[in-house]
C-alpha cells in the first residue's frame, strides 16, 4: 500500500471512531451539550468519506 492509500485510509477510519464515539457518549448523555448538527455533520462526512473511497478504489 502506497503513502496516499494508507493516509486517506487513517483519515477515514478517524473520521468513523470520532462519529461512534460522538454518537454512543452523546447517547449516554455526556455530550448532551452538544449540538444535533455537529453529530449530522459527522455522520455526513462518514457517508461523503464512504462514497469517495469507493470511487477511489474502483478506479
């Protein structure tokens, strides 16, 4: 795996952690301060991410 492959492949395994984790503690009520739209924006980015990986590869 070349040097591009693994840095978008750590960006996009961050990008899911922060969005689970974002997710489970806002559920639990810890982040409960934190704005709805700042979990969608995760959660949109993860799709975004997704999506262009996968156009990537089947290049």
């Amino acid at each position: 795996m070349n040097q591009p492959n693994n840095s978008r492949a750590v960006v996009y395994v961050v990008v899911l952690a922060l969005t689970a984790i974002v997710w489970i503690l806002r559920g639990l009520g810890l982040f409960a301060f934190l704005p709805g739209f700042v979990l969608w924006i995760l959660i949109g980015l993860s799709i975004v991410l997704t999506i262009v990986n996968g156009l990537i590869e089947v290049r």
